[in-house]
C-alpha cells in the first residue's frame, strides 16, 4: 500500500500538533492550572497587583518625603550644572591662553587637548602659562610658527668627493641646477 506524499505530510502535521497540544495541557496541569486562558488570566492578575502595590507605597509616602526626594533631585542637578559649568571655565581659559601664543583653528584644538593632557585639571594660571609656553616650545607648528629645518646631513666620510661641495657665490639656484651643472662637467650635457 503506498500512501501520496501529500496524506502522509497530513498526518505528520496532525500528530505534530496533537503533541504539542498534549505538552501544554500537561505543563498547565503541572502548574495548577486547566486552561492556557486561566494561566493569561493569573499572570494579568500579578501584573496589575504589583502595579496597585507600588501605587501603594508610592501614596503612602509622605509630602515630607516626597519633596526630600525632590529637592535631593535638584541638588544633584545643579551639582552636575556646576562640574558642568567648570569644566566650560577651564576649556575657555585654556583656549584664550593659547589664542593669546597664537594658535587658531584646528591647531587650536589639537593645541588645547595637548595642554589638557600636559597639565593638572585643577591648576592655577601659572602652571597654565607655563605649560603652554612648554607646548610652544614642543610643537611650534600649532602656534602658526614654522618649524626649523633640520640641519643638513654631514658628508659621508668614506666618500672619495668629500660630499656634495658648498655653494659658492651667494646667489640662488634654480631647482635642479646643481645636477645640470654636474651632468655638464663630466661631459653628458653641451652648453645650450
């Protein structure tokens, strides 16, 4: 006897759901309960007793208490406003220090997280100048000021020229005429 895939996918499907079925109404027996409403109903139950409970607790507080609460919730804001405010002191007295050395834009930023960094939160204008005179000193570049170059390298010792010869004659060259003039000596260009 063969049985179409299809009537054979039914009878899957029913005994699938005739033991689901069976695990709930055995799980709500277990737990005192004859019908997955019952158990709806007991839990919306709950729910609304623990709401009335803190409606409860929450009118038989005090006015006292209550307005102790609230003033503790105020002071707690406005200490928060005051750090707040302190901080904006700090950040805006650093800002005119560096302004005042010459930094601006981005620089200024980069400059003022630097400082943050390099000094105590908490220190006195002093110590403030003083580290930003340090920073100065440091990093140049933020303040709109250039950067030394670095001094030229030393000839190699072992090399038969000595290096690359001084300039003579004090007057400027023109990028690449060193090479031109070299290219020329040794014969490879003619004089045009």
């Amino acid at each position: 006897m063969t049985i179409p895939q299809e009537e054979l996918s039914r009878r899957f499907a029913r005994e699938k759901d005739q033991g689901r079925r069976a695990g709930v109404r055995d799980l709500l027996g277990n737990l005192g309960f004859d019908s997955a409403k019952s158990l709806t109903d007991f839990i919306d139950s709950q729910r609304q007793a623990e709401q009335e409970r803190k409606d409860a607790e929450q009118a038989q507080l005090s006015e006292v208490e209550r307005r102790e609460q609230t003033a503790a919730e105020r002071e707690r804001q406005a200490e928060q406003r005051e750090s707040a405010a302190a901080a904006r002191e700090r950040d805006a007295a650093r800002r005119a220090l560096l302004v005042g050395l010459g930094a601006t834009g981005n620089d200024l930023d980069d400059a003022v997280l630097l400082l943050s960094r390099a000094a105590d939160l908490d220190a006195d204008t002093a110590a403030l100048t003083q580290a930003a005179e340090d920073l100065k000193q440091r990093r140049p570049e933020l303040f709109g000021q250039q950067q030394p170059p670095p001094p030229p390298p030393a000839p190699p010792s072992g090399s038969p020229s000595g290096g690359i010869p001084p300039r003579s004659g004090g007057t400027p060259s023109r990028p690449g005429s060193l090479g031109l003039g070299i290219a020329r000596r040794r014969g490879h260009l003619t004089n045009t």
